[in-house]
C-alpha cells in the first residue's frame, strides 16, 4: 500500500496521506514497503547529527532537556516509538562490542539525538548478564518476576531475550529508517552512510511499537479490539484512556532516576511491560466522574479539578495531596484512585519513577507499552505493589472491584533492563572495571 492507495484516509491531501501511511508502517514493521513507496532515502528529513558523537551525553536517557514542553510546562515525549527485543546471534566479544559500537555512533551522526531526529537508549536484561560468570557490580538486577502483581495473570511473557532498543522520535519515518539502517536494510542514512550494523550481532525476536500525544489516540481507535463504537476516545486526549498523564510533579527528575556508583554511574533501570485495555468496559461501564475517581481519586472527581481530559491540572495531578485519604476513600466511596495509590510509593514525597509510557495498536488490539526508569527496580516494585493495592480488600475494593483501573487493564509482557551509561552501552560485561 503506498500512500496514494490510502483507504483509511480517502480525502487526505498527499501529506496527510503520507503521514498516516507512515504511522500503519511504523506500527507494521512495513520498513521494505515504506521504502519503496517513498523512494527510500529522500523520506527522511532529519536534522543532522554530531560530528563526535563522545561530545553527547554519558546518560543514555537524558532526553529532557531536548523536549518540547506542553502549554503547561510538562514534558511532551516523542511521538513514535519502536521497541525491538534483541537475541545475540554471536559472543559478546571485543569485535561484537566493537560493531554495535560503532553501528550507534553512525545513528548519532546521522540523526540530531533529539525529537525531530531520533533518541533512543540501548538496555540489557539479566538472562544476558547470565552468560557472564561475574555479577553485575554495584547493580541489582533481579529476574523478572510478574508475581509481584498477580498471581491470576497466568499467561504474561517474561522477556527472556538479551536486550531492548528503544527508538523514539516525533517524525515515524525516521523511526523506521534508523531501524533500517541499524539493521543493514538500508544503504543511507539522512545522507549518510552507517558503517556497521547490528544485524550480525543481534537479531530482532520481538517488535513493538507505540505512539503518544493528543489526537493520536483518538486517530487510531476505530476498529480495534476492545475499542466501543462511536469512538469515545476524546480528540485531545494523548492516552487511550482519555486522560493526560505524565504531569511535571508525578514525575522523577532524571538525576533522581540515574545510578550514582560503580562502573555502571549514569546508568539507570528500565521496566517495560505491556498491557492490553478494555476500553470498551472503561467507556461503556462508567461515566466520566467515575473514570476521573478511578484513575486519580474520588475526591478529584467531587471537586470536578480534572476537566475533560486532564486539561485544570496544570502541572500538578494532585495525587500526593490524596494517598493518605486512600483507605478512606475506598471505604467511603468503594473507590480508590489510581494515581493516589501509586503516589504513596513515593520517597520521601518525592516521585521516584521517571514514566515515559505509550499508546500501542500491536495485533490490533488497543494497549498501553509502559516505560519506567528508576535508580533501582526495588522502586519499581513497590509501585508496581502500590497499584495492585492489595490491602484495599479488606474493604470490599478487590480488583474487579473499583480498584483503580486494575478491572480495565490485563498483563501481557513484563521486563527488566539495565540501561547503562554510554561508555559501557555496546554489550557491556557486568564488572566493566575489572
Ligand atoms: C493503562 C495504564 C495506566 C494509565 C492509564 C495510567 C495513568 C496515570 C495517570 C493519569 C496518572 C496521574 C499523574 C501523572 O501521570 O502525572 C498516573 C500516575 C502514576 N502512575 Fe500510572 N497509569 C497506568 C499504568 C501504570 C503502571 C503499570 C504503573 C506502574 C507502577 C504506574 C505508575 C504510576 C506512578 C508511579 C504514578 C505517579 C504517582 C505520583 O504522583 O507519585 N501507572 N498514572
């Protein structure tokens, strides 16, 4: 299908044509196609990159300070996403370390490492680390274990594989050229050409891709599974469920989620899991108030402070103000918030996950690919225990209950990753200095 052929958008002008052919490649993996139809090379128009990529920042996620902020001062994320699973096809050894080295320094060269050229950071899960005889210095990086939300949720996909590449960028047909180039599926890249590809060091077993921002979901909700007709999503909302998310004040700093010590200082840990909405139960079951206490608090929902998609908050979603009103409110209300119950997982007051989450369309299905950095996965773990709120059913609030939105989301794959800092990047050895 070239954009021309567009069926989905019959009276687009070409560019509209284009962008939203650019988008159904995106979430496809359609890269051959995209190719073709838009003569491959002259389709990407990125700013350039840096002529020593050294020059750029040691922490692989430092990506805040080339956003663009929202009217209110958050930050806005990238707009499309590809997350790639990678299996090594050969050893770790020096002249593998040296390829993927070398393969990501041409990206940077190629591309501005910033939104309208591409970001992306490079992690390890802990079955690579396996094969390694040493331990992981100054790190904890526990198997990933999905226990830790419930035991019901039989059938969730660990990701067992080496690694996750995480491209983002606002333009999705650069998305999908870095892609290529990395994969040795294109010859030029922005005008330039990579030297070295990942393709013989890794091979891509899992691909998953997402987007976020206002009026992308309410764009790609028709025809999904578990999606209702009459298309509820509301047009400026940047989440499937209707809502903004991502406020400055519920968010880490990037200093807040970076490691300090060890070989492995500028690094950070990385959860990635996936899971599937029922926004057909989400929008048809409840009204607007109801979704507004389930997903902030019943307080938020008396006072009407959310507006219709998040648009009073400003930068502040006001779930610290409420978690201590959590059991409180579930008694009274039978209904207790998401964001009050993960915000009592803060330390010290402070948010100590840094979330960069998307919307996905993978298999059809309406979902959401949920990123959260963190210095240490023990962060993660009480959040993530936070949310399943187990201690909530003692007032009769269990999670088919008005349990947040627990009734409305279903676990699919779940994830751990190290993303080390830039120097040690390319198929890091546990203890880099020994
Ligand atoms: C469909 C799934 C989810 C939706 C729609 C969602 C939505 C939201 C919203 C609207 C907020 C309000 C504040 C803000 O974002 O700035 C929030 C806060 C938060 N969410 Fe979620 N979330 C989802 C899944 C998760 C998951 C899986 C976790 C994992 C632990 C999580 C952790 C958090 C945390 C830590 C906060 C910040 C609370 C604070 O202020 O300290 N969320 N979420």
């Amino acid at each position: 299908m070239c954009p021309t052929d567009d069926r989905t958008e019959p009276s687009a002008t070409p560019d509209r044509s284009r962008r939203a052919f650019v988008r159904a490649a995106v979430a496809t993996g359609g890269s051959a196609a995209l190719a073709a139809c838009l003569g491959g090379e002259q389709s990407v128009d990125a700013p350039p990159g840096v002529a020593d990529p050294d020059s750029l920042p040691e922490r692989q996620h430092a990506w805040n300070d080339t956003l663009r902020t929202d009217e209110d001062g958050n930050v806005r994320p990238p707009a499309h996403h590809v997350f790639l699973g990678l299996s090594l096809t050969r050893d770790p050894d020096a002249t593998a370390r040296e390829t993927v080295a070398t393969a990501l320094r041409a990206v940077e060269r190629a591309t501005a490492r910033r939104p309208d050229g591409v970001l992306f950071t490079l992690g390890y899960t802990p079955a690579y680390f396996d094969r390694y005889d040493a331990a992981l210095d100054a790190v904890a990086l526990p198997e990933p274990d999905p226990i830790v939300v419930l035991a019901a949720e039989s059938d969730v996909t660990v990701d067992a594989n080496d690694a996750l590449l995480h491209l983002a960028s606002d333009d999705a047909a650069t998305v999908l050229a870095v892609e290529e180039a990395l994969f040795g599926d294109r010859e030029r890249l922005n005008g330039r050409s990579p030297s070295a590809s990942l393709d013989g060091v890794f091979e891509r077993t899992d691909r998953r891709t997402g987007f976020v921002g206002p009026g992308l979901p309410a764009a790609r909700q028709e025809g999904l599974d578990g999606v209702p007709a009459g298309e509820p999503v509301p047009e400026a909302a940047p989440f499937f469920m209707g809502f903004r998310s991502g406020f400055r004040e519920s968010q880490a700093t990037e200093d807040r989620v970076t490691i300090r010590e060890g070989p492995f200082a500028g690094g950070t840990t990385q959860h990635f899991e996936t899971l599937e909405l029922d926004l057909e139960g989400w929008f048809e079951e409840s009204t607007h108030e109801n979704r507004v206490a389930r997903l902030f608090s019943p307080d938020h929902a008396e006072r009407e402070s959310v507006g219709e998609y998040g648009d009073r908050l400003g930068t502040d979603a006001g779930a610290a103000a409420v978690a201590d009103e959590a059991h409180d409110h579930a008694r009274e209300h039978g209904i207790v918030g998401h964001a009050q119950k993960v915000a009592r997982a803060r330390e010290d007051g402070e948010p100590a996950l840094l979330r960069r989450d998307v919307n996905t369309t993978d298999g059809d299905v309406a979902g959401l690919h949920f990123v959260s950095l963190q210095r240490e996965l023990a962060a993660f773990t009480r959040a993530r225990r936070a949310m399943v709120g187990a201690e909530f059913r003692r007032h009769g609030v269990g999670p088919r209950q008005g349990n947040g939105i627990l009734r409305y989301v279903r676990l699919r794959r779940w994830g751990s990753y190290l993303v080390p800092p830039r120097r040690h990047r390319a198929l890091p050895r546990p203890d880099p200095g020994a």
